[in-house]
C-alpha cells in the first residue's frame, strides 16, 4: 500500500556553479498532474533561457516563487505530491532530513540537499519609538500616512506562498516583497510602503516596483485612491527623464566577462582588408551545386572554413592561459565560437570538434546554433568550453573593430561587411568585393609573427580560395 508524499525541487545548479536563476514563466498550475520530465518551468541564468523539467511524476501542490523572481540555488521553488510507501517518513520529517538528496534522474541538479524542511519567516515590525509609547497603544485613523520612512535593509524575506489572509494589515508592519524587488526598488528611489502589492496575499512584485517607477500607482500612502498625482513645477505632471534597467542575466554575465578578459589579458589587434572577389565567386557556385542543396551558405560559412585551416599552421591561437597553474594549455581540438546577438544580449555559443566538420557539416552547424541562440534556446553546454570564436560585423555594415577576446580564449576575429571598392587588380583599377578582417589576440599567449602569419593565412585563402591545396 501507499501514501501520498509531498516532495520538494529546489532550483538546481543548472550549469559551470551558476549561483542564481530567475523565474521567467511556470508552465504549469497548483492542482495540475505533471509527468516525469515534463517541463514544469522556464528560468533564466546568466547565460541563458532553460527549460525545467519535473522530477516527480504527481500533482503540484504549490508553487513557491513568482515569475520574475531571482531565487538562489538550493532553495524550494515547487512542491508536489507523489505517491510513496506507508510508514515513509513524511516530507520534512527528521528521517528525511538525514537521507534527503538529489534524485537521480536529472542531471545537473547542484549540491546534495542536506534538509528538505523549509524554514517558515514571518514578517517583522518596525518597533514604535519609545519616547511615544501611548501614541503606539492609540488606534490610528485607517487613512493616516506612515509616520516616517520603514527601513527595508535588514528585512527577512516573506515567503510569496503566505496565505492571503496572513497578509500584513498594520501600517507598521514591513511592506511584503522579496530580497531582488527590494534590491529593485532601492536602485529605482521607490518607497515600498508607497506600493500596492498585487501578488499573492499583498506581496510587492517586480511589476509592481517598475510601474511605480515608470508614473502609475503614485497614489501618497493613505491618500483616497482616486487623488490626482502630484504636478511639477507650474502644475505640468513631469514625464519620465530616464529609463533604469537592473543589470542581470546575459548582460551581468557579459559585463564581467568583458571587464575580465579586458583587463587581464593584454589584447592585441591587427587588421586586414582583403579583395574577396574570387570567395564570394566560390560561394555562388556552390549554392547553384546540387551537393549542397538544401544547405544554408553564407560567408561566415566560408570565413570560418578558412580560420579552421590557417589554425593548423599557428595553433598558439588556439590555446589558453592558467594562471592558477602558470601553464599555456593549447587545444588539439577546436570549439568555434560564434557571437551571436539576441533579444538577451550578446551571447558566444560554440560549435564542438569544429576543425573536424565538412563544409556542409559546418553550415549545418552554424545554422542551427544561430538559431537556437536567437531563440533564447541556447544550452549552458553550449556556451561554455570555446577554444576561439568569430564575431560577424559586417551584417550590421561595419568593416572593422577591435573585437574584446572571450574569457578563457586566445584570438577572436571579426570579420566585416563585404563591399564593392575600386581595387587594384592585374595592374589596373576594377570594382572589386572587399572585405576588411580584424584579429585580436592575446599577447601572452601569440605573438606578433604569430597573429600576423594566422591572419595572413586567412586572408589567403580568401582572396584565392585555391591556396588551401598549399596549405594542407
């Protein structure tokens, strides 16, 4: 025989010690049957947007964060009832506080739970000050404002599952909100006690903090609730002068690591422009080739063909520096990456064993990651372990820049937009098709010679796409 349990999943390490993730969407609704491995949520890391899936096949009896939640690993974010063995002990017991630890079926879920049990916080009061404490024990006019500003620094979290009822309704009590909104509000000048809360039982959201902020709910504290908002100077309503948006998520992640490779490994950067007539030539005839009908060819397609080739002939750009071990760790494997900007933000997801793919192996490649990082789909497998990467310019009509190298790799290259020039070309001047290459290298790591006779390879093979047949 067997009895209903209720189980807990804490939010897992979904990737490379990842510390947090914010709830984006739940997919699924207290009271609703899930199976095993059905995606119950979406959430959003500092590296991408992850789906969920469930580790419990049974009902879900309560969903422990809301949507726009940053929530730390390890802590509960949904609860479920399964089926188990009588006499078990119960979800929370001491028993299972002793045996409790990460299922197995799922792969990636963080560090071993020590304790199933959820520790319950209740809101605190602000203490009245004690040189009026009659005036504390007096029953205040139900309109009447906050006397002084309610200090939010030190407030415990208030878990956002608190029955509506327990909702706090003394003018004393600490408005209900979660560490991240508080954060919010702070960075944003908003009073919380000046905010209505329209998540469950009151509590204070994202939304809430950000609407206030943006001009809407500017009701004073106890004023009626259709009072007009305070005017500006000579009675004008003041618009809003600038717009806050909380680093996090893709961009948090993609400022430290832009800082970190910065100012750590002393960057070099070399440029040439190149008459990409006889690729681009190459490229037309392979798209009319019944062998690669079907496939999606494009010049990032050929560039990087060619950058996997010169790498054989300078294989220092494929190599990392330890500081922790001062070792050079070079690659006998290449992991292409790729930059890719999305609605998220700049991400840099990587092609595995790109140095052993086929032209059409590669243009498969390339044309599924593009679109999975532009979906937001990206894995955090995907986005991590590149070796060195490609950033295309030139679809936005830049010719050159100084590409910042991807923490942890030697040499990035971007390559520019494709132009028609005059060109010198068998002693006379023609329109050409052009395209400017710049490297950035780690000094480090690659020398000049080195980075120099790597771009020239590639450049090469460009303007002669024959020279391969020299260079293998």
């Amino acid at each position: 025989m067997s009895a209903a349990m209720i189980k807990e999943f804490r939010l897992p390490d979904l990737g490379e010690g990842l510390t947090e993730s914010e709830i984006l969407s739940w997919k699924v609704a207290v009271g609703d049957t899930v199976a095993l491995n059905q995606v119950i949520a979406e959430v959003e890391t500092a590296k991408a947007v992850v789906e969920l899936p469930s580790p419990f096949a049974g009902v879900i009896t309560a969903l422990h964060e809301q949507p726009g939640t940053v929530v730390e690993v390890g802590k509960p974010i949904v609860s479920f009832e399964v089926e188990g063995d009588d006499g078990g002990p119960s979800a929370g017991g001491p028993a299972q506080a002793e045996t409790a630890k990460r299922e197995p079926n799922l792969v990636g879920y963080g560090a071993i739970v020590e304790a199933s049990g959820r520790p319950t916080r209740r809101a605190r009061t602000v203490a009245a000050p004690a040189a009026a404490p009659a005036a504390a024990q007096a029953p205040a006019p139900a309109a009447a404002p906050v006397a002084g500003p309610v200090a939010t620094a030190a407030a415990e979290r208030v878990e956002p599952t608190a029955p509506a009822e327990t909702a706090p309704t003394n003018a004393d009590e600490r408005p209900r909100s979660t560490p991240p909104v508080r954060k919010l509000a702070k960075d944003l000048g908003v009073e919380l006690t000046a905010v209505t809360g329209t998540g469950a039982g009151g509590l204070i959201t994202r939304e809430d903090v950000q609407n206030f902020a943006g001009g809407g709910d500017r009701t004073a504290v106890g004023a009626p609730a259709g009072a007009a908002p305070a005017a500006g100077v000579g009675g004008i309503i003041q618009g809003e002068r600038e717009t806050r948006t909380p680093i996090k998520g893709v961009r948090k992640l993609t400022a430290a690591a832009m800082v970190s490779s910065a100012f750590t490994a002393p960057h070099a950067t070399e440029f040439l422009t190149v008459d990409v007539t006889p690729t681009m030539e190459l490229l037309a005839r392979l798209k009319a080739s019944r062998a690669f009908e079907g496939f999606k060819l494009t010049p990032l397609t050929l560039v990087a063909k060619a950058l996997l080739i010169a790498l054989r002939r300078q294989p220092s750009l494929n190599s990392r520096w330890e500081e922790a071990s001062q070792e050079i760790v070079q690659f006998n494997y290449v992991n292409l990456g790729i930059a890719a900007a999305t609605p998220r933000g700049l991400t840099v997801p990587n092609i595995k064993d790109a140095d052993r793919m086929s032209l059409t192996e590669l243009s498969t490649a390339l044309t599924g990651l593009t679109e999975t990082a532009r979906a937001g789909k990206t894995s955090p497998a995907e986005l991590s372990g590149g070796t060195i990467s490609i950033t295309n310019i030139g679809v936005f009509g830049i010719d050159a820049g100084t590409p910042i190298l991807n923490p942890g790799e030697a040499a990035i290259l971007a390559m520019g937009a494709v132009r028609k020039m005059p060109w010198e070309y068998k002693d006379e001047v023609a329109l050409r098709q052009v395209m400017t290459l710049s490297l950035s290298f780690d000094h480090r790591l690659v020398d000049g010679e080195q980075g120099s006779r790597f771009l020239a390879d590639i450049g090469a093979i460009l303007a002669d796409p024959g020279m391969v047949l020299a260079m293998v």
